[in-house]
C-alpha cells in the first residue's frame, strides 16, 4: 500500500490518542479522531470545515458533553490506545477518500472525509447537523490544494506524498535566512550555466562551495573544491 499518513495526519492522531487519554477512554474512536484534528488546528482538515463557516470550538464543547458520560474506562491505561471498529472503518474511508481523489499520502482532509461516511459515528453527526457534506467537502478540499501550489502541480501525482501541500507552504515559510536564500541563488545559477532546466543536488553543492560558509570550509578540507565537482561534471562522473 503506497498511501502514508501526512505528518499532519499523524500529529492529529497522536492528539487524538491524548484527548482519549484525558477523557479516560480505553479506546480511540472517532469522536477523539475529531478532536484530535481540531486540536491539530492549522490543517487541510480544519480549514475545509472552516469554509462552512463550521464553529470548531462550539463542535468541540459537543463532542467532549456527548462523549465524556459515555463508557468511561480506566486511568491506568498507559499509551496508545486500541481503535475501535467505527475508528478502523474511518481509516479505511480516509484511505478511499485519498485514492478517489489521487492522492498518495492520508491527511487531515481525507480523515474528515473519512468520518463523514462513517455515518453512525457521534463526529459524523455533529458533522453533517453544520452543515457539512462530503460530496461538497471533497470540491473545498480540492479547491484548497489547488491555491496552495502552483497550477502547474499535478495533484494526481503528487511529488510530496508524506505531506499535506498546506504544510509544504508552512516549510517554505520557515526558510527566512539570508544566507539559505543566497545559496539557492548560486544553485539556480549554476543550473544556469549548465544549461539545466531544474536546479539538482549537484548545483546545490556547487553553490555551497562558491560561498564561504561554514559547509564550504567543511568540504575544502577534505579536498572538496568548485574545480574538482566542475571537472566531475565534464567527464559525466557526476550526475545532478
């Protein structure tokens, strides 16, 4: 099976485990699944329910009133708790939902989706009683995708499968270094100069050794120079 759990899928679910623990439940199922994406927060999932102007706090305070005086179990459980049936039949859907969308890794979106079709389930209900259908989430999630890359991505191949694309944005936020952005300019610049379309690890490792950096320093004394990875280059010994 090619499909994998986002990073923000499988924070969302360890979260999950958490509010079961809290709630002193022997079991993970749906309902923590819920909460465990509405405490995730800054997700593909949560954002698609915002577009239906869900109230995710007031969805929150209903789940916890309609689960908390139900079957209660021991505070000594320690760990990872088991799933239930309805919880493995939300991950199955999740996984159908991402398949039927052509995506190749499970996020937030997908276990949303999944939960929806688990129609008996008490987070499908609170659901669908805001207002969310699955057929209508399906198009806000692909709409969400489709702003957060370039038109030029194809969705049904997604290059990035462990990650949401949502996430992707947040990575490239994280890269605020001046010096990060400079070497990348050495990179495109030496894609440049050999005509490459696309910038390879060996442009990459061209623009650390054109700076003078402390992974410049690094290479140099172990004989790593501009000249010596250039004349690789020319005698096809290595490749970008």
């Amino acid at each position: 099976m090619h499909e994998r759990f986002s990073d923000r899928a499988r924070h969302a679910m360890a979260l999950a485990n958490r509010e079961a623990a809290e709630l002193k439940h022997e079991h993970l199922g749906p309902e923590h699944i819920l909460l465990g994406i509405i405490a995730e927060g800054e997700c593909v999932g949560t954002a698609a329910l915002k577009v239906f102007d869900v109230n995710l706090d007031a969805v929150r305070a209903e789940v916890v009133r309609e689960i908390s005086g139900g079957s209660g179990g021991s505070a000594h459980v320690v760990g990872r708790r088991a799933y239930s049936a309805a919880t493995r039949g939300v991950i199955e859907n999740a996984i159908a939902e991402a398949r039927k969308l052509g995506h190749r890794y499970i996020g937030t979106e997908h276990l949303v989706l999944g939960l929806l079709r688990q129609e008996d389930a008490i987070a499908s209900k609170l659901l669908r009683r805001q207002g969310v259908q699955p057929a209508v989430l399906r198009e806000k999630v692909l709409a969400l995708l489709r702003g957060s890359v370039e038109p030029t991505h194809d969705l049904a191949h997604l290059r990035h499968g462990e990650f949401e694309w949502a996430h992707q944005q947040e990575l490239a936020k994280a890269f605020r270094s001046t010096a990060f952005w400079h070497t990348l300019i050495l990179a495109v610049d030496s894609a440049n100069r050999y005509g490459d379309g696309e910038v390879g690890p060996i442009h990459l490792l061209l623009a650390l050794l054109r700076d003078d950096n402390a992974a410049s320093r690094l290479l140099a004394s172990k004989g790593v120079s501009v000249d010596w990875v250039r004349e690789h280059v020319a005698n096809g010994t290595a490749s970008s």
